[in-house]
C-alpha cells in the first residue's frame, strides 16, 4: 500500500512538471513599456516552482508529516490562565524556599548576636578569603591553607561548601571592636549556611554582610576567586590581591536596611571655592545617590530636563545627576539659607499631602562647608513637634561644628565631619543604619528584599595580543580591555563575551541574577537607648533557575515568558539585552593592560539593570491618526504592577537579527502575581497557531524497542537550555554534553523501579520547617517533554542517513523510485545543496552533510549555532510564514554573505500538523550554495519562451534584476558584493516607491536599551577645552608613540601621551553604579611617594608602572585617567525596518506584476520603470529596473541611530508610568527620640555663607 501511494504521489509531481512546462511555453507576452511584464511573472512562476519542489524532495517533508499522522498526533488547545497559574506556582515554590532560607539565617544570626560575648576577642580566627592557599608573602597576612575544589553550581569556581570566608574591603580592619565581635559570632551561621544548601541543593551563594563593613559569604572561597582542581588545596601562585568593593552601599544591603525614602539635598556651593573640598562634596553627594534604588525618585533640579518633575533613582537617572554634580561651579551670589530649607520642606511636604511620595522616610542632607546651623525657625515651623523630616548634616573640611550637630540631633538625624576621601563611606552610611533605627526598635519586623536583576556568575579570561586583561567581578561581571585603539587608530574597537546562558558550552560565562535579603536587628539589651541594625542576610537567585520553571517548549514557537517587579521593571524578558548586545552580550570597551597580563578580579559591585516593560513589549502604533493600542500594553503593566489575574491582547512589534528585521504580530497575554513577592508572572502567546500545541508523546515504558535506538549517530543535538532531567545541584554526575545527559536517563527508564520524579520538591509552608534534605543523586525529569522528544526522535529517525543508505532493495527495483532517486541527485548537483537539517517542537535536532568536507569543519559550527534551534530566527520566521503562504519556503542569506566568496543560502519551511486547527511540528531546511542559486537565476531569467521573441532579459544591460527577501535584503543580485545588504542601502529610491505603493511597509522600531559613543550628553555638558581638531592630532601623534613604545619601552612617553588623550576625552559614560569621578589623587600630600592607588570602591586595576601625567584642564580624574576604562553611554536609538506587504502581492502568482515608474529623475525627462512580482513558494519578490534611463539614487540605512529628544524631554516617556509602593513603611517609633547619638562636635568656626542651592534629590514612591 505505501510503494502504491508512493508511486501515485511521483507520477502527479511528474505530470505536474511537465504540464508547468507546456504552460510556460505557450504563455502569450504582451509587450509593455519597456520590458515584457508577461516574462517577468513567468520567471518568477518557474523559479519559485523549482525551489519548492526542489525543497520539498530534500527536506522529505512530505514524509515527516506522513509519519506524524501515522502516530496519531493531536493539536489540542492551549488554557493560556491555567498555563500561567501552574507556571507562577512553581516559581513561588522556588522561590518560597530562598525567603524561607533567609529567614532561617536572620533567626540564627540574631540568636547568635544576643548569646555572643560583648567584649569579644579583638583578635578573632577565621578564614580571610584574601590569605586562604595564597602562600606569597604580601601585606595581606599570613596564608591561611583551606580545601577548595572545583564546584559546577558555583560557577566552577574552588569553595569549600562546608565553611564560610570573611571579607574585608579597603579600610576595614578586624581588630576594631565591632568588626571583630561580629566575625567572632558570625562564625556560628556556617552550620545554618550548610544545612540550608544541603535541604536545597540550588541554592546560590548565602551571606551576611554587617553594619561595621565585613562580609561573611558561604561557601568559603579565596580571593579573588580562581579556577581550582578537584582535591587541591594549595596554590602556590602569586595572585594580586584586590579590594572589595563597599557592599553596604549596594540595593540588596540598603533596600533591605531602610523603607524607601524621600530625599532633599542641599549643597552649599561654598564648598566649590576649594578644589579639595569640591572633590569632597562631589563624592559625598555621588556616595549618597549610591544609596538610593528602584523604590526611590529623585527631583533633581540641576540637571535641565529632570527640573520640575520627578524621576525615578534609576542608573541612568543617577548618572545624569552626577554628571551635573562635576560640571556644577561657584558662584558668588548671596542667598538666604532659609529660603532654600523652606523650599525643601515645601517640595517634601507637597509630595506627602499628595500621596505621591513615598509616603514613608523623609529627609533633608545638608552638605556645607560652613560651621553655622541652619536657621531653627525654619526647622520648627516646617517640622515640628514630631521631627517628620530628618535633617542630616555633612561638613565638608574646616573644624567641628556644635550647630550642625544640634540640627541633626533635634531632627532624628546625624551630623559627620568629612576631612578626607577614605571616610566618605563610612560617614554616609550612618544615614542608612539612622533610618533602620524604627524597624529595629519594633523588633519584630523582618521585611523581604528583593533586588532588581544585575549581571552575577562568571566569565572568562580574554587574552586580546597580550593587551587584554579580564576583570573579575562577582556581582558586576564587567569584563574590559583596555585597548587604546581609539586613541591611536581614531576608532573603538569592542570585544563581546556571550551572557544567554551559563549552561553547556557557557558555564564561564556570566549570567542575569537577583537577591533576597532581609534585616539583622539587635536584640541585646544597653544602659542606654539604641537601636543597631546589626547587618543583612541574603542570597543570591540566577534568574536562569526561575527560567527552569517556565519551560519554553510548553509556550511554543514564537511564545515566551517574562516578570514584572512592582515598578514595572523586568527580571527577565527575551528582549532584555545587557547593554547593547546580541544574545545576552556585554560590550568590552577600549582597554589596556601590561602585556602578558592574564589576571581577573572580583569587586563585589552589582550592576543593576532598570529596563521598563513598556520598553521591551513595543506596541504598534503608527503616530495620531492610528488607535493608540498601546494603552492596551499600559494596561497590562498596571495590572501585573498591581499583582492582578488576567488576559489581554494586542499587536506588537518584534526585531530580531540584531535589530535588523521586523515582523509584527498580535499576541495573547496572560499573567499572574507571585505571591509573597514584588513580581508577576506574564506569557505571550502568538495569536493563532501559537494558541495551539501538538500532543505527541512516545510512552516509554511500553516501548518495545530502545528508545535509545533513535538516538543513533552524531548527528543529533538536543536544546541545551532546556530541562529533559538532572540531577540535583549537589549531584557528583557529570555529563560532557545535553546529548550525553539525555541518553543516560532514557537508559535509566528501561531499568525496573524507574520513576519519573516530574515534581518538584515542595517548600515547607514556614520557614520553621526544615525541608526534607534530598538524596545526593535525586533527580527532576519532564516526562512531557522527554517522551514528546522520543516520539519526535522516532519520526525523524533516518533524516541523517544517505538516501543510497536509506533506500530499501525492494524499493530500489522499482523504476519510478529508481527515476526520482536521480531527479534528486539533479537536483541537489543543480543547487549545490550542502546540508539539510530538521528541529522539532521538542528541542531535537538534526542534521545531515550532503557534501563530505575535509576536516569536517562545518559541522560542528553548524551544530553548536543552531543547538538552540527554536530560538533561531530562522525557526521562528518559518513559522510565521505558515499563515502567509502556507507551501512556501523561507529564504535568506548571512548579511556578510558579500563578503565571503560563495556563502550559504538558508531556506526553512515550517511542517502544521491538524486537521482542523493546526499547530508546528518541525522546522525543515536545507543550506546550499548561493552561486548555484544564482546561476540557475540566471538561466531562467535570461532564456526566452513563447512565440514572441525577447530583446530584453536579465543577463542584457538594459534590465538590473533583484531577488529580495520580506524584509528588503537583497538575495540575488548581478553584483555579488549586493548580496546580503539593504535594498535601500543600493537603490533607495526604488526602495522609497516600493513603500510608497505598499509593496514594503516602513516600521519605526525604538531602541530604549541603546548605547552610543562616548560623547557629551545633549541633556548636560561640561567644559571642553581643546577642539576636534586638536583631539586628533593628539590620537595621531599618540599612535606614532604606540609604537615607540612596543619597540622601545618608553614608558614615560606613553603615560603622558595617554594621559593627556584621555583627559580631552568625554568621562560621561553610564552602565554600572561606577561612575564616581574618583578624583582623589589630589587629596595625597604633594610629596608623597606612595603609589597611586585606587578610588574609594576599589573597582580598577592598580598599574604601578604608570603615574597619573600633569593634568590638563579639567583636571585628570581616576575617570579619565589612563588607568580605567570609559564606558558607553545610554542612549535611545530608532531605526526604519521594512516588511512586504503579501495582500499587495497575490501569493497564488498568477497575478500579473506591479508595475511601476521613477518620473522626472532626469534632466532628459526619461523615465524608469520597474515590474515587481511575487515569487511563489517563498518569501522573496522579483524586481526588474530597467537601466536605460540614468536616473540618480539616494541610500536608505537601517543603521539605528540615537533618537535626540527635546531638553527637559527626557525623562518624560518614563516618568508617567505608573508604579506601586512596597507594602511595608517602617519610619516612626516612639522612643527614637530617647537615642542620643547622632554625631559628635567641639568647637567651630564661622564662614560666610555665599550660596546655597537647592539640589532637591527627591525620592518618592508614586501611589
């Protein structure tokens, strides 16, 4: 029956040929205008023809969907509501078990706290991460030997997971009182830090950070951090100690800490007639924006487009702010300090009255140089009896002040003197432990924290020429080289380290991470009234383990997931870059390093990513005259903001291929609040198909064969991304690939007592109840989707094999399929095809070489590529094609394909199977050589048939012939170096008409997560003093002394040179919360001797070989210096992008062209025309230009470029968007007034006071 069917099927294809034949030669051509329309839709007509039957012969599609019948598959209906409630359920269970761990440690460590002596011992034991296995002498201490070895779920870093290690940041020193003690009794959450991890196996790194600047981590790793060998414990090897980065000002420790805040600074520009106390104020000002998080806005009125509105204390907000702290001068105008404290109080008031503050911490930073108090009226006017605004006083430089100490006394605040850089810290942070003083004096309240998502894990050593060093950080995971490059070449040249995941292949590689924290309160009883906050615990969460719970082969082709915090912000989307990047990549920027310098280092200093959900779901609307759907995505946000239960839909835009395509597409979205945590859970699902899934499973147990048997081969790979089983965390077994993982566990199902264990382990309903500690090798598998994966494996079985190998001996007598076995051989010589590969619903892959290369060079690059083949561009635009034209294949070619002398065209066509509604199965396709492609182009378009004899083809000067895809990129054209490129980029003007009559529609897509070149902002600026032209001189000159440098080591030449190019350099860049200006060279006595050494946050690589030049105005700061890198700044982008318009073009191509004309395009007043015709099958056009008359053409790019707003108009768009307040506010307890310290004071002096403006730093949550 099935050779009958077989046989029946070859003859109609072969009559259907020869029938397409007859009809192409007897097609009457009826000439028009200058070319032959007729012609023109037959050459597409025979072109498309050919591919399709072509495509379908060797991607054996037709039979993949036999056999998915033969199987009895199902498309069943996707419950989008009931999809995201499992889904949130299974991320709170996870997450329940971090918070309960958390909450475990803050009862132990307060117990620990309350039992400890109170003298402890000032020289406490305890492993220091800085000494441990680092048996070189140095300034550190003595080594301190300690088991480390290679942990995978650490980051394959060397820890030992039965201790933990303290460490300390620059200037905090154990044998203070407070340090010591608190390592001392800290000591005793190592046996809650292993029983934690033990009763959860996924559970990151734990730790305590205290109040007094140490911080305990578990488990115990060296610093910095280092590859380390199972059973070693010694290390012999020099490594450069680096100091810790000052955790207490991070979001984990300070949101934990504090409710959130309003804050009015006020900064006496006294301060600025003294360079050093300018620097001091700056820094001071810059430490406390530091603070400042998510839940916290700010009204920062020096910085044009922030004046007069509020704007949220988000990375790029604090930069601008501190931008406009540097380029802030003294003026000598007198002002009346009253009226800019009452201005303070006046704005802090309005907010709370309103209900759009935050309704909880007020307070007022005072930052001055002068000794005299402010005016106390004022203070009891605005604030009085009960204190509700804080006052807190910094004096910056001169003596003590009592005034200053007394207004912070009486407002429940703290005063602090700030003499020097290295105290700026320290002094700042007691702001922090006085707004912690209600919660801990309650006692009882212990609120959640978590963070926003930053870049954690880890990532890999770079070795760029010798010139390149990695640096290491364990919670920032910036990785730079400094290359002068655009120094010397005029040019940056940025390096790119891949973040997607951190699994198979990237276990180096850093990854999206968040925290939870909470408070440690001190419960000991004093003689007289305090309230300490002891510290904050907490640990770390790799968003890839929330990811786990959201299977993506459960959302289908084209669907994903994402979460949403309380301020709209997301944890996690498919669109979420770091930086500007493709896949997840963090930009490297202009580095340099000592040659032959290879070391990494670790800084502990989170890098918070603030990217809005309005910024990532881009709804479609085409300016005022279109319906503003995206109020629909507003909507949205607020619902899942508010932790609301729903479902919405509406019609999106997606980029993909590096924001070089578009598509748009209506999505169904379904959502639902996390309970007992800020986020909400939201799944979009395409519209159609994507509302559809394919039920098709093998059942294992009842298979009499191996199932393992499907699996044979090489040829075969499985997402990698994606969960069939594993083991838990603390599992011994490891497996070298997914393929390797998934064959052992589908061997384990044919053993007797096999259980699918596909539930997860459930977290206890309170963290007094210790959760069951799993066996070592207990395992997690996905019964779903392992046995879709068999039955999948089942149907493709023999894709990879050769058809000589595959053909049956039977079959082989039969002389139809002995004349189809040689029409396709034709075939593939005529195309040149070199592979055909198929990837299915549940992550299978496979593949299958048509040309044997030497080497075998190809392969594993395919392979490794397209792993992850459903998240492929190729994969998902097959898919949607489906609903265009269902028959069609989707062509491209790689955009550099003019640059490689005969690239690959890739076409895919998406397999439905159903009946009635249809869902995706499998995406087939095949890879062959572009110049087959055009030759046989060529053949048709330039053979004539029919009666009427041709004068014009595409092979004869008068015609240009283009071959573009749905998306205007040029597949075929008659100059090679055209291929892959932009139609517009060639012929803009025929790519303007083409838009003009809706053959191609122009979509604006937004770049809200741009990066642009390190320039001066057009929101603020600071003095520049030498001109474009200088600069360059300077770069050349500087690249001539580059290579003195190389041949002769002139170090001296080089580091004033690069000096100097730095210093005219803009420093204004953004990304991380490093953008102080750290200039504090200065403050160093003039005739000390010491090295430079780093800034306040120790971030950078110190370079003892090179001292800071002479600096030239502005003076040179640790930001422009040459010792650290510059970082790109954020920016907005826009780009145009193009989609072809299929209504215009009738896909059956039995309509005739569309034709057109380029009028008065020459002073002769000729004319052009040109014919477009889709071409059948595919996802390409036809367009024929004739040449004759030489009409000019203009360049279209697709380039995105920063999208310039108007000045005060920046902050605009996201300003208005609506946020929700954290639901605990503990900022009043009665007895607060009873603790007397706030600061201390003796004497003073007066200084006049010239000008006092408001820098209002206004945080508010909205209501």
């Amino acid at each position: 029956m099935y050779y009958y069917k077989l046989t029946r099927q070859i003859l109609l294809n072969i009559l259907y040929l020869l029938l397409l034949q007859i009809f192409f030669q007897s097609l009457p051509c009826i000439p028009m205008y200058l070319h032959n329309y007729c012609r023109v839709k037959n050459w597409a007509l025979k072109f498309g023809v050919d591919l399709w039957e072509f495509g379908k012969q060797v991607t054996k599609m037709s039979e993949i969907q036999r056999k998915y019948h033969e199987v009895e598959a199902n498309v069943i209906k996707r419950d989008g509501l009931v999809l995201v409630r499992e889904m949130a359920m299974e991320v709170k269970n996870m997450m329940d078990f971090k918070m309960n761990a958390v909450m475990r440690l803050v009862e132990s460590a307060e117990q620990a706290a309350v039992s400890a002596p109170r003298e402890g011992n000032m020289s406490p034991k305890y492993y220091a991460s800085h000494r441990l296995n680092n048996f070189v002498s140095d300034e550190k201490g003595p080594a301190q030997e300690m088991f480390l070895a290679t942990n995978r779920h650490f980051d394959n870093l060397a820890v030992n997971v039965s201790l933990s290690a303290v460490l300390l940041p620059n200037g905090i020193k154990d044998n203070e009182r407070d340090v010591a003690s608190g390592i001392q009794w800290s000591e005793y959450l190592d046996l809650l830090f292993v029983n934690n991890y033990e009763s959860d196996p996924t559970l990151s790194w734990q730790y305590y950070g205290a109040t007094t600047g140490f911080l305990r981590r578990f488990p115990a790793i060296s610093w910095p951090p280092m590859e380390g060998t199972p059973g070693a414990s010694r290390s012999s090897h020099h490594r450069t100690v680096r100091d810790v980065y000052d955790f207490r000002m991070s979001n984990w420790f300070v949101g934990a800490a504090n409710s959130p805040k309003d804050l009015a600074i006020l900064i006496d520009s006294a301060t600025y007639t003294s360079d050093r106390n300018r620097r001091l104020t700056i820094a001071t000002t810059k430490v406390v924006l530091d603070t400042l998080g998510p839940d916290d806005y700010i009204n920062e009125e020096i910085v044009q487009c922030f004046k007069d509105s509020l704007v949220q204390a988000s990375p790029e907000n604090i930069h601008e702010m501190k931008v406009a702290l540097s380029s802030l001068k003294h003026e000598d105008t007198v002002t009346n300090i009253s009226a800019a404290l009452s201005t303070a109080f006046e704005i802090l008031h309005k907010y709370n009255r309103s209900s759009q503050g935050s309704q909880c911490n007020q307070a007022i930073m005072l930052i001055t140089s002068d000794t005299d108090g402010p005016p106390a009226e004022v203070i009891k006017r605005y604030n009085w009896p009960h204190m509700p605004v804080r006052i807190f006083t910094y004096l910056i430089g001169g003596d003590k002040s009592l005034d200053l100490q007394n207004t912070a006394c009486t407002t429940k605040g703290f005063y602090a003197r700030i003499t020097n850089a290295d105290e700026i810290h320290n002094k700042v942070f007691e702001y922090v432990k006085v707004l912690a003083r209600p919660m801990v004096l309650y006692q009882h309240d212990h609120p959640l924290h978590w963070s926003p998502a930053y870049v954690g894990g880890k990532i890999i050593l770079i070795t760029l020429i010798n010139l390149c060093i990695a640096e290491y950080f364990y919670k920032n995971i910036i990785l730079y080289c400094y290359i002068p490059i655009h120094i010397f070449c005029g040019v940056s040249t940025l390096i790119t380290i891949d973040l997607q995941s951190s699994r198979y292949g990237r276990e180096n590689r850093g990854q999206l991470m968040t925290s939870v924290t909470a408070p440690i309160l001190d419960r000991r009883n004093y003689t007289v009234k305090t309230a300490n906050l002891l510290g904050i615990v907490g640990t770390d969460v790799p968003i890839e383990e929330i990811q786990k719970l959201v299977p993506p082969y459960k959302l289908g082709v084209n669907g994903y997931s994402f979460i949403v915090d309380n301020n709209g912000r997301i944890l996690y989307h498919p669109d979420l870059r770091l930086l500007d990047n493709k896949n997840n990549v963090i930009i490297l920027y202009e580095c340099f390093m000592q040659p032959g310098n290879t070391e990494y280092d670790e800084t502990l200093k989170p890098s918070y990513i603030s990217v809005d959900l309005s910024e990532v779901e881009l709804a479609e609307y085409d300016g005022p005259s279109a319906s503003p759907n995206n109020s629909l995505l507003l909507d949205l946000r607020r619902d899942m903001i508010d932790q609301k239960e729903g479902e919405t839909d509406f019609t999106i835009k997606i980029h993909y291929d590096d924001m070089k395509r578009v598509t748009i597409r209506r999505h169904n979205y379904f959502y639902k609040p996390i309970e007992g945590t800020p986020f909400s859970l939201g799944l979009a699902l395409p519209e159609g198909y994507g509302m559809f899934e394919l039920r098709a499973e093998q059942e294992i147990k009842l298979a009499i064969v191996n199932v393992t048997e499907y699996f044979k081969g090489s040829n075969w790979k499985v997402h990698p991304d994606w969960i069939y089983c594993e083991y838990n965390s603390a599992s011994d077994k490891f497996f070298s690939s997914p393929e390797e993982r998934v064959l052992h566990f589908l061997a384990r199902t044919r053993r007797p007592g096999w259980k699918w264990m596909s539930l997860r382990p459930r977290s206890p309903s309170s963290h007094h109840k210790q959760a069951s500690k799993p066996d070592k090798d207990s395992y997690y598998c996905d019964k779903k989707l392992v046995q879709s994966l068999v039955l999948d494996a089942l149907v493709t079985d023999g894709f990879d094999k050769r058809e000589a190998q595959r053909m049956h001996k039977e079959e082989n007598e039969n002389p139809i399929a002995i004349l189809m076995a040689l029409l396709h051989s034709q075939g593939k010589g005529r195309f040149g095809v070199t592979r055909s590969f198929i990837a299915t619903r549940s992550g299978l892959l496979r593949w299958h070489e048509h040309q044997q290369n030497d080497g075998n060079t190809e392969e594993p690059r395919f392979a490794e590529r397209h792993a992850r083949a459903m998240d492929s561009s190729w994969y998902k635009r097959a898919v949607d094609q489906h609903s265009i034209e269902p028959e069609s294949f989707v062509f491209s070619v790689p955009f550099d394909a003019a640059d490689t002398t005969d690239p690959l065209v890739t076409a895919t066509h998406a397999v439905f199977i159903g009946k009635g509604h249809k869902a995706p199965a499998v995406v087939v396709g095949l890879q062959f050589q572009h110049s087959s492609l055009a030759t046989h182009f060529v053949n048709i378009t330039s053979t004539c048939t029919g009666m009427t004899g041709c004068k014009k083809n595409c092979a004869s000067e008068e015609l240009d012939c283009y071959i573009l895809d749905n998306n205007g990129f040029i597949i075929i054209s008659e100059r090679h170096e055209h291929t892959g490129k932009f139609f517009g980029e060639i012929d803009g003007t025929i790519m303007d008409s083409l838009v003009q009559d809706r053959i191609y529609r122009k979509v604006t897509v937004i770049d809200y997560q741009g990066t642009c070149s390190p320039q001066e902002s057009h929101q603020s600026s600071a003095p520049r003093t030498l001109s474009d032209s200088i600069i360059m001189t300077a770069v050349t000159f500087g690249n001539f002394l580059w290579t003195l440098t190389l041949s002769f080591n002139i170090q001296d030449l080089w580091q004033t040179t690069l000096a100097f190019a730095n210093d005219v350099m803009n420093d204004d860049l953004i990304f991380t919360d490093d953008e102080e200006t750290h200039e504090f060279e200065s403050l160093t006595p003039a005739d000390s001797t010491d090295e430079v050494t780093s800034d306040e946050n120790n971030v950078y690589v110190r370079f003892p070989v090179i001292a800071p030049a002479t600096p030239v105005s502005p003076p040179t700061t640790r930001a422009t210096s040459a010792h650290y890198p510059r970082k790109l700044r954020a920016c907005e982008k826009k780009t145009d992008l193009y989609i072809l318009q299929p209504e215009r073009l009738n896909t059956s191509g039995q309509s005739n062209p569309l034709k057109g004309k380029l009028t008065n395009c020459h002073v002769t007043g000729c004319e052009r025309p040109f014919s477009v015709q889709k071409i059948r099958h595919t996802n390409l056009i036809l367009l024929v230009v004739d040449t004759l008359c030489p009409c000019g053409s203009k360049q279209l790019s697709i380039e995105p470029i920063e999208a310039l707003t108007e000045p005060g108009a920046c902050t605009a768009r996201r300003e208005r968007l609506y946020r929700r307040r954290p639901p605990k506010c503990i900022n009043y307890h009665p007895e607060e007034m009873e603790i007397k310290f706030c600061g201390s004071a003796s004497r003073f002096f007066n200084y006049s006071l010239n000008f006092m403006f408001l820098l209002f730093v206004i945080t508010v949550r909205l209501a």
